[in-house]
C-alpha cells in the first residue's frame, strides 16, 4: 500500500479492497477447481463422501474460533482508526493473539475426541472409513485460527492485500500436497493388492473391493493438504506482519490517546465476537445439518424402502457399493459435488462482505446518513450484478455444467440437485455482505437470530424431504433454498429498517435479473443447438462464453453500472470516461 502525507498507510475503498478480494478468491477458485475437480476423479464419488464429510464436522468447528472474532477485529479496529485511537488498535491486536491461541487449541482437541462418537452415531454402515480424514484435518483448525488473527487485523485497516496472498498460497498448497497425496495413496494401495490380494494388511475380493479399500485413506491424505495449507498461509502472514508492520507510524501513536485496559478491548473484542461466531456457527451448521440428515435419512430408506432408491438410481450404483452398504455415502458424495458447485457464488461476494464491513462502520460512526446510504446501495449493487446471472446460470445450465466437470462422478445425479442449489446460491450469497453490514452497524446479534430461523426451517424441511423415498437426497437442496431466501429477506428488512436507509431496490436488482433472464435463456437455446453439431463440453463452454458476453452486453445497455461505484474501482477515473463515452453508466 501507499503511504499518505503523515506517513501511515492509504486506505483502500470499499470497491479497491472488494476487487483485490475478488481477484484473489478467481485465482483461488481456479486453483481451487484444479484440486476439487482432479480430487473427485481421483477418489470417485464415494472417496468424495469421505472428504465432505470432514469437512462437514470442521466447518462449525473452525467457525467458532475464527468466524466471528476477524469480523470483531476488523470492527474494532476500523472504529477506532476512524477516532485516532491508535494504541487500543495495537492492544486489539495482542489481545487477540491470546484469544486465538486458546481457540485454535481447544477446536483441534474438540475435533479430534468428538469424532469417533459423531462418526458411530450417524453412520451406520462403516463408521471406520470417516475417521482417518477428520483426524487428518483436526491440526487445521489450529493454524487457521492464528491466521484468522492477522486477517482480521489488516481488513480493519482496509489492507485486503495479505488476506489476499495467504489465501491464494493456501489453495496453491492444497493442489500441490492434496492432488499428490490422495493419488499416491490410491497408487500404493492398488500394487499392494496386485502383489499380495491385501490392502495395506487387509484382504479383499476383487480389485474393485481393494479401490474401495484404498478411498478412506486417500481421502485423508487429501484432506491433509489443508492442514499443510494452513500453516504455510499463516507462516506467510507472520513473516509479512514482522517485516511490514501495520502502517501506524510513530508520530500516530504518540499523538492517540490512551489505550484503554487490556482486559477491556478483550472484554470488548469477546462481547462482539461471540453472536458473530454464533451466526456463523449457525451458517456452518447448514452444512453439518446436511451430512447428518442426509446420510441417516437415506440409511432410513434404505432399510424401509430400499428399491424405490435402487431402481432411482440403478444406472449409477454398482454392485459393490450395494453389498457393503455404501449408498447412503455415495449418495452424500453426489450432494458433496454439487454442494462445491453451489458454494463458489458464496465464496465470491465473501470479498464484498469482507470489504464492505471497514467502509459501512466507518460511515455509521461517523453519523452520515449520505454516505451510509451510498455503501449499502453500493454493496448490493455489486452483489446483485454477480450473484444473480451466476446462480440463474448454475440452476438453468446445471446438467451440462456436472456434466462438464464431473464426467466420471454421475453428473446427472449431481445435476438434478445442482438445479435447486444454483438458485439458493442467489440468496445464499447475497445475505452474507448484509450480515456484515448489520455487525457493521452494531446490531451483531441479529445475523445470529436469522440464521437461527432459517437453520430451523432448513432441519424441518430437510429432515421431511429427504425421508421420503422418491425424493432422498434432492430434498436437501430444497431445504437450503428456503433458508437462504427466509435470511435474506429478513436481513434485507432490518438492514433498512435500523440504519433509516431506503435504497432503490428496482435498479438494484431488477436490471441485473433481467439482464441474467435474457444471457442464461440464450445460453440454454446456444447449448441446444451447437450440441448437435459440438461435443457436449464443447458445446457447455461455447454457451457459458456466450451468456457472458452477453450479460455484459445487456448490462451496459441498460446502464445497470453506477458512477460512484466505477470511481471507486483502481483507475476508476478513466474507466468512468470511457463508459461515459458511449453513454454506458449513470
């Protein structure tokens, strides 16, 4: 970052620091698609269950010691950067460290002795095969939780840049150690067999038993690579905080007032965490709710009405996974696939919710309306204009795309659920920046009680659903829509209703909608047709490349992009003249 005329570091705005976001979260989903996608092929749809459902345990887990305190700090610290309150910025920073390292320990340990109980309880086939990943993941609470410390810490400050990096060395780690790992695992396991009939000291009966066999394994050695991927991203972190400080010059600190008590900004630093945690514990319990609910459900069935699932399915299960009781674990696989897909639309407005949180508390505290209004429309303009033609495009084009990516993981499973969550992914993604924006303007407990209804909503409906036979696992993703859109909905109400803003919802987000209507019913037509004449991955690409092309096009046609939002972009100046040009922004 650049340095002002006091010395101390310019802060980015809410766009400059949401596009560096965003260009780390493209790189990390492109290294991200490189590891899951190689990953699913690797250890076929069953081998995937294994890998989901650790993660599935570790999620909520991860999101008690991490979630919510980043947010508290950037909280904190943007508030007081805004008062010149320097010093308490540095207390806020030690204190955390204290905090972090108790966390990081305490859901390494949780993780570790509560997952052979968790494991017996819902799995009733072969609770063994689970143990390995979540153990193998366990330590990566650890070295994210001290992570989450100096990303908080710098997104206070608006410095998106080392949250940007360490992700990106995060992901580059996990292609590298997971890929490697989980293939040479396979390897292994597969010559023991065609040496001695055993795999790694046990018999099985043919070589599709010992493939099998081998998943487990592979899927930890998988999984490990985030564990590696933890502390080489937070080793990065440490080393960049060591030599490039945090821009508070000395000539800051010595004109700040004094910081208040240690055991008050942790005290503090607690009080606004713990309903952020709880919010997001809430979040990442959706995922826990799923592997949970679908997997005993599905065992449920396969007990009371197991042909209704066998004749469903009888051109994806084989006889193998039928004999050792493995349909509930690959159906969970299919659900696992199409839940990666789904949670990329998230993982993108991540970066505006991440961003917008600093510029919205720092309008709030200074009590100006104007500007408040400004940063919420801003965000929910951006927001809307990704969210919206990515979730369309995911549900409308959701055979072709499972098809694209899985080929070899029973993509037209995958696609029919793949259809319901490409719309939740609208809401899903879309609530995430307006939580942020309510902790941004104190009210931190409500995300808290949203999530907490739409968790509810989403139990009922999932555990109603997916017991019926000729629905199963379809009905989960059912179950998410729901929620995603009760959340939404409400957040959007509150937001409005405590900061005393009225944003313009019709440009807001009917221009984008409309513009997605019209590239995605294209891209559906293009794929019909050039499938005739184009192999089917051909012909998907040639219609996503398409859709994009013109939703662009639609976009400036209807003038969709706001003046003051291109501003803020890096040379946003000469991009406003250029669009100015042609009449293309208002």
């Amino acid at each position: 970052m650049e340095r002002d005329e006091g010395g101390g570091m310019r802060h980015q705005s809410f766009l400059h620091g949401a596009l560096v976001l965003m260009v780390s979260i493209v790189l990390v989903k492109i290294l991200g698609a490189l590891f899951k996608i190689p990953l699913a092929w690797i250890l076929t749809t069953v081998g995937s269950s294994y890998f989901g459902f650790a993660y599935s345990i570790y999620a909520p887990l991860f999101s008690l010691a991490t979630a919510g305190f980043p947010i508290a700090i950037s909280r904190l610290v943007s508030e007081n950067y805004v008062r010149g309150r320097f010093r308490d910025i540095r207390q806020i920073h030690r204190s955390s460290v204290r905090i972090f390292l108790v966390l990081g320990i305490a859901s390494c340990s949780i993780m570790i002795l509560a997952a052979r109980p968790y494991v017996n309880y819902v799995e009733s086939g072969n609770p063994q095969n689970f143990l390995p990943a979540i153990y193998a993941l366990a330590p990566a609470a650890f070295f994210t939780s001290m992570m989450a410390i100096y990303r908080g810490y710098y997104e206070g400050l608006r410095n998106m840049y080392p949250t940007a990096i360490s992700e990106v060395i995060e992901a580059l780690c996990e292609v590298v150690f997971g890929l490697s790992a989980a293939y040479l695992i396979i390897q292994k396991g597969m010559n023991e067999y065609a040496a001695s009939g055993t795999v790694f000291g046990a018999r099985v009966a043919s070589e599709q038993y010992a493939k099998l066999a081998t998943l487990p394994y592979a899927a930890a050695g998988a999984v490990f690579s985030v564990t590696l991927a933890g502390f080489c991203a937070f080793l990065f972190l440490f080393l960049y905080h060591k030599r490039n400080g945090d821009g508070i010059t000395a000539r800051m600190l010595r004109y700040s007032p004094r910081p208040a008590p240690a055991r008050v900004l942790t005290s503090r630093l607690i009080r606004t965490a713990i309903p952020i945690a709880l919010g997001s514990l809430a979040v990442n319990l959706s995922t826990l709710v799923d592997s949970t609910f679908l997997k005993m459900r599905i065992a449920d069935i396969m007990q009371t009405h197991p042909q209704v699932v066998l004749n469903m399915y009888r051109n994806d299960l084989t006889q193998e996974i039928i004999h050792l009781k493995l349909v509930p674990s690959f159906l969970f696989g299919c659900f696992t696939n199409a839940n990666s897909l789904f949670m990329v639309v998230p993982a993108i407005t991540q970066a505006f919710s991440t961003s917008a949180l600093p510029s919205v508390t720092a309008a709030w505290t200074q009590g100006d309306p104007k500007k408040l209004r400004h940063s919420i429309e801003s965000v929910l303009r951006v927001v809307a204009l990704i969210t919206i033609p990515c979730g369309l495009g995911l549900s409308v084009m959701a055979q072709p795309i499972a098809a694209l990516i899985y080929p070899r993981n029973n993509p037209s499973i995958i696609g029919r659920i793949l259809t319901v969550l490409g719309l939740a992914s609208i809401f899903a993604a879309t609530s995430t920046p307006i939580n942020s924006m309510l902790q941004a303007v104190g009210r931190v407990d409500l995300p808290v009680k949203l999530m907490v209804v739409g968790l509810v909503v989403k139990v009922v409906l999932n555990y109603t659903l997916v017991g019926i036979p000729e629905i199963n696992v379809l009905g989960a993703g059912t179950g998410t829509l729901v929620c995603y859109f009760i959340i939404t909905v409400l957040a959007l109400f509150y937001l409005c209703k405590i900061t005393g803003t009225r944003p313009k919802f019709f440009p807001i987000f009917f221009k984008p909608a409309l513009a997605a209507a019209v590239s995605v019913s294209a891209a559906w037509l293009i794929f019909r047709g050039s499938a005739r004449i184009l192999h089917g991955p051909a012909a998907t690409l040639v219609a996503i490349l398409a859709a994009v092309v013109l939703y662009t096009v639609c976009i400036l046609w209807f003038r969709a992009l706001n003046r003051h939002d291109v501003l803020m972009l890096p040379h946003g100046q000469k991009i406003v003249k250029i669009l100015e040009k042609h009449h293309w922004i208002r």
